[in-house]
C-alpha cells in the first residue's frame, strides 16, 4: 500500500497502529470501489494546521482535517493534514478515546478523497454515517 505516516510535531510518537489504520483504509475503499493510489497522512499541531488554513483554504479557524485531493478517476490519491491538538480537544469534548477519534477524522479525510462531502445537512448525515460504518472495523 501506498500510505505514509509523517509527524511533523518535534517528539511526537506514533499515535496510532498503522497496519490498523492501513487496513481500515483498504477495506473503505474495497467498499467504495475505489483503488490506492498515494496518500499521505500528516500529524501537525493546531499552529500549523490553521497557518495552512489561512493560506491555502482562507479560513480563520482550526480544523482536525484538512484534506489535498490528488485522486484521478478512480485512483484515491492525496493528503492528509490533521491536528492532533484538535483531535484531543474533539475526544474530550465527546468524552471518546482519542485513538478512535483520530482514526475517525482519517476516514473522514479518505471519504472526502473518496467523493464524499460535509457542506450541508443532509452531506454531512451521509458522511458520519459512512464514518460509523467503517469504524465498526475496529
């Protein structure tokens, strides 16, 4: 597979299995009728994730995820930027693990890849229940 880890943080360890993560995101795209391409995942803090906000994106705010897409047809390919300063806020204000927490926001990020969208109501009901479905692989 082509998935890569990347922590961007100075001593920051891994925080989730990759094989784990790795397998969860082959089963989704199995599931999607999707193909890997390449994606990278990226660890950052809340400093750096709203820096790329406001340049990239022109929003003022924090945000677990930013995702890149790079996909062609059917190829899922792209970036993952995720907070996990946010990530941990996120886990503590819904009172879950923050490993599960993380590992929903990188399907998150997979299923934006994957052609899914959160910009309204009934978007965002279809990606968190596409985000269950696939956590239930844990």
């Amino acid at each position: 597979m082509k998935i890569h880890f990347f922590h961007d943080v100075i001593g920051q360890s891994a925080i989730v299995d990759p094989i784990a993560v790795r397998k969860l995101i082959a089963n989704l795209l199995r599931k999607e009728g999707k193909k890997l391409g390449e994606i990278n995942i990226t660890f950052t803090s809340n400093k750096h994730i709203l820096e790329v906000n406001r340049r990239f994106l022109n929003h003022n705010y924090y945000t677990d995820i930013i995702t890149f897409n790079s996909c062609v047809k059917n190829v899922i390919s792209g970036d993952l930027l995720i907070s996990i300063d946010q990530v941990a806020i996120n886990a503590r204000k819904y009172k879950i693990d923050r490993e599960r927490e993380l590992i929903r926001v990188i399907l998150h990020g997979i299923l934006h890849l994957a052609g899914y969208n959160d910009s309204n109501e009934n978007e965002i009901k279809v990606i968190r229940k596409k985000e269950d479905t696939y956590l239930c692989g844990l």
